[in-house]
C-alpha cells in the first residue's frame, strides 16, 4: 500500500511517499519503508521579518507543491497511477499554510479517486522515529518537544495514547525561541542557541528549574525565561549589550536547565509507567545536549532511547505520509472520500487519545 504525504503546517514544505503491507496482505506487515521524501524549508524567507509570517508561508507553499511532488515521484520511481491513499496535516498550525496542503491533496485525490486521511501533525511527529534505522516497539514513553508542545506520553499503539504530562504555559520550543530572541540571536533561534551555548561555561550563571521536583509529571518554562530576561538586566544594568562571552553563558545556562527537566521527567515518567523505552520526537528533540543527557542517563538506568534521524525532528512531509499509512493499516475507516476542504488550526491531541 503506497501512501503519498503532504505537509504545509507552518514553514516547511513536504512531500514524500511511504509504502506499507496493506491491512489484508497474506504474510505479516514489515516496518514502513520510505520511498521518497522532498522537503523546503522557508527559513531564510522569513528571517528579515525575525519570524514566520503566516501569508508569506502560505504563498511559498503554492508553489512549492507541485515541483516538491514531481521531485518525489522521480526519486521513487513511482507513477501517480502507483498511489493508493493520500495523506495531509489537517492541524494544527497556521491555518492558511494548513489549506494549501490540504486544498492540493483533496483536488489530487479527486482526480486520481483516492481516498484521503487527514493527520494530526503532532502524531507525525510521535511515530516519526518509526522511520529511523533503529525503530522503537511499542509499548514506550514519548516526550515530544515540538514547537509549542511539550509532553510526556504513554504509547501503546498506533492512536492508543495516553497523556503523562504536559507544560502549563510556554512549551520548550517556545522558550528556546524566546530566550534567543532576547539574546539578540537571528531566526530560526533555537538551532541558534544551542550553538552558541557550546561556547558557554558550565555553571557559570545559575538559573532555576521550574518544576523539576514536583510530584507530576507536568513542565513550566515560562519562569526560566523570565529569569533569563532578569538575570541579562543583572548583568547589564545600562542596558548595554552583552558581551559574546556572557552570552554564552547565559545561553548554556539556559540549555542546561531545560535539558536537566525534560531528562528528569522523562526518567519520572518511565519509572512510574514500568517501561523501558523512550522515544524522542519533536524539533528539539535534535538538540545535541539533550541527546547526549538522555544517553548517559539510558546507560546508568539501563534503558533504551529512541530518535527520528535528524532530518525528520523538524516538519517533514514522511512523517505525515507514514502516520497516514500507520492509520490505515490500524484501522482502514479512517479513510474518506476526497471533496472535504477543512482544516483545524486549533487540534488538541488529546481527541486522537485512546487509552489502552
């Protein structure tokens, strides 16, 4: 079963072609396989405006679309006529960048009368290590920092869901983002303050971290952002910029708080659930100090850690094709019949959760 995936949500976008043992085949479904993925990313469109303008995101995404899936369809070596479902994030995201794909996988499968799944994004991102060299197997605990989420999930299945812990205010993402905005870093500020934290002397600044020895499984990163804005006025009180050494500091200090929680709250949740596995997903979860904090901590606790390829942290048009494909194969219903243009800006995940 070939499975065509578009993803248009923010500032990326994706096309890519995933294939899966069909729910009838005789012999016992393998792991997914991807054909062919394409991917443009709109990074240095938006960095003059220092953040993602929504109407320029739509508009890159029209045109996009058609070279990204011809571009897809050569590396394959597949034809149109070849898909058999097509795939598309509904939401959430920017609602104009979600019509685009949307619109386009709706008129394509119409012409080609294919049925459609639409996918919530953030469950791309939750199966998308599924796509690495080193899958996971289910049952595992998922903490999946992507953009405005943070959360610790118990994973039981395709769509078997059951929510560990959540941030109360400003997910990781968000505040990686905002501190690298005060630190006067460019767009995309994230992948920006990690690298300048490499730079950046080991507890050299201190700074709190939020919710760190609290009995849930719950994350705050809101204060730690406002203790950075406070400890920069700490270090400057003219108001003069900070030196390129400060910075680096402050930005490791950073880093380290939040890795310390996520690390910490991940072990939490695993000891609570009694599994062993946890899997990574999300665009911090390519954070090299994060990683190498969760690795250490696997081997002292002797656990296993899962992550997409790094290619596959950010949004990607395979993530989308593979949950789609997923989806099918878990239950062949969710498929419908093309013509219905709707998208959900606004989509808890907690409407996909289906405890075991």
């Amino acid at each position: 079963m070939l499975v065509l995936g578009f993803e248009s949500s923010c500032d990326e976008t994706g096309v890519a072609l995933v294939e899966v043992a069909s729910p009838d085949a005789p012999s016992a479904p393998g792991s997914p396989r991807l054909l062919a993925h394409t991917l443009h990313s709109q990074i240095a469109l938006h960095r003059a405006y220092g953040g993602v303008v929504p109407e320029l995101a739509s508009r890159d995404h029209i045109r996009r679309v058609v070279p990204l899936l011809r571009e897809a369809l050569g590396r394959s070596g597949r034809t149109l006529a070849d898909v058999d479902a097509i795939a598309y994030t509904q939401g959430p995201g920017l609602a104009g960048a979600l019509l685009v794909g949307c619109a386009f996988a709706e008129a394509l499968a119409t012409a080609l009368d294919r049925p459609v799944v639409p996918v919530h994004h953030l469950e791309g991102h939750l199966l998308s290590p599924l796509l690495s060299a080193d899958p996971p197997t289910f049952p595992f605990v998922a903490l999946l920092v992507s953009g405005g989420h943070t959360q610790l999930m118990r994973v039981d299945g395709v769509g078997r869901y059951t929510l560990l812990g959540e941030t109360l205010d400003d997910a990781a993402g968000e505040a990686f983002d905002k501190t690298a905005k005060l630190l006067g870093l460019p767009y995309p500020g994230g992948p920006a303050l990690a690298k300048l934290a490499e730079g950046g002397r080991a507890d050299a600044i201190k700074l709190p971290r939020p919710m760190l020895h609290s009995d849930d499984l719950n994350f705050s990163f809101a204060g730690l952002k406002t203790a950075v804005l406070t400890r920069v006025r700490d270090l400057c009180p003219a108001g003069e910029a900070l030196n390129e050494a400060v910075r680096a500091d402050v930005a490791r200090a950073f880093q380290d708080a939040i890795v310390e929680v996520l690390v910490k709250k991940s072990l939490k949740a695993l000891k609570q659930s009694g599994l062993q596995r946890l899997v990574v997903a999300g665009g911090v979860g390519a954070n090299r100090h994060l990683r190498a904090m969760l690795d250490a901590a696997a081997r002292r606790h002797r656990l296993r850690v899962h992550y997409p390829e790094l290619e596959f942290c950010t949004d990607n048009g395979a993530m989308i094709a593979l949950a789609g494909a997923l989806r099918l194969v878990a239950d062949a219903s969710v498929a419908r019949a093309p013509g219905t243009f709707a998208v959900r800006p606004r989509w808890p995940l907690a409407e996909l959760m289906t405890p075991a």
